[in-house]
C-alpha cells in the first residue's frame, strides 16, 4: 500500500526541468570574435565539394553565366572601386557588400545565396560566383542526353516485379519472400507494390 501511495505521488509531482541562463551563452559567445574572418577556409570549391558529399536535390536554382559576364563585372567592379580595382580588392564592410551584390543581382538576374555571403570577401570572389554555372540536374539525369560508349546501356526506368502482371514464370518471384514496398507518394502512382506471402511468423 505504501508503494502504491509513493507511486502516486510521483505521478502528481511536477516535473522541474534545470533552466539554462543567458550567462552561459554568452560565455560561449564570448570565444567568437564580431572581426573573426571566417572566408579562409570556405569558398565557392568547398562548397561544390559539400554539394557532391550531400547529395544533388537541393532547392537551387540553375544559372547559366551570360556571354558578356567578364564585361559586366569589370563594369561594376569600377563602379565601386574606380582605379583600385582588382582580383583581391577588398569590401570594406557590409553596406558596400551589400550595394556590388543588388548591382549584380540586377546585372546577372542571380543573386547569392544566404549560406555563401561570409565567403564574399574580395571582388574576385563575387566574379568567381558570377562566372561559375550552377547545375541542377543529377548525373543520371545528364546521362540521358550524353553520348554514351557502344558498351554501357543505361536502364533509367527500373523494372519492378508484381506477381500479377509478370507471369512469365507462373508469378514466381526470384526472392519469393520478399515485398516490394513503394513508401514515395510519387512512386506510388508508377509503381505497384506487393507483400510476399512469408511461412513464419
């Protein structure tokens, strides 16, 4: 009985979570310099090679750098540095960041994205962006307009077994306990799913 009581108890009691105080993130704030230059070691390579690593449906959109690109930036690159232009020019603070990139994002009709402006720190940076396409298609994808050699045969629509429509041997499957399950909402509307028939359990 007294167990029963405790348990009650200990149910009724509110639960006390350890509040967390504004000193101990600003200690660990305080380690972050508001000057710390982080574009050392990230820029437009990194992040190509991150895009490889993490995959390629990312809600990009593709850009394709006009013809007369070079003449453009060369164009406002005097515009805000006169005389001084030059590959390693450097921005002097966020306003005037922020006035090349709406010029060229009225120029080019491309603009950059939230995660790469702390790697914009000289002009050379913003000519490198604008003179770089970006694709959004994936490999397999630009595989189906390549020019493949005689040796390689692409099967971009897979074939899925169903023991209703392949009869060829009876509706036997090669993995006869085995389901085909389509979880995608896409897919599920091209591809018909089945669960095997399993002895145990």
């Amino acid at each position: 009985m007294a167990a029963l009581l405790k348990h009650g108890v200990h149910i009724r009691s509110p639960l006390i979570l350890p509040s967390i105080g504004l000193s101990s993130m600003k200690c660990g704030l305080s380690n972050i310099s508001a000057n710390e230059d982080f574009s050392a070691t990230t820029k437009l390579k990194d992040n190509a090679i991150a895009l490889a690593s993490k995959g390629f449906l990312r809600s990009l959109k593709p850009y394709n750098p006009p013809d007369n690109a070079e003449q453009l930036m060369l164009s406002i690159g005097k515009k805000f540095f006169g005389s001084n232009l030059g590959k390693n020019s450097r921005i002097n603070n966020s306003q005037e960041k922020f006035d090349i990139l709406a010029e060229c994002h009225r120029a080019f009709k491309h603009s950059v994205p939230n995660s790469l402006l702390h790697t914009i720190v000289t002009f050379g940076d913003i000519a490198e962006f604008y003179q770089s396409p970006v694709t959004t298609t994936t490999p397999l994808d630009e595989m189906k307009v390549m020019t493949l050699p005689p040796n390689l045969h692409i099967q971009h629509d897979y074939v899925r077994f169903h023991p209703d429509t392949d009869v060829m041997f009876g509706g036997v499957s090669a993995f006869p306990k085995s389901s085909t399950i389509v979880t995608g909402l896409k897919y599920k509307k091209k591809y018909k799913g089945y669960k095997a028939k399993t002895s145990w359990p």
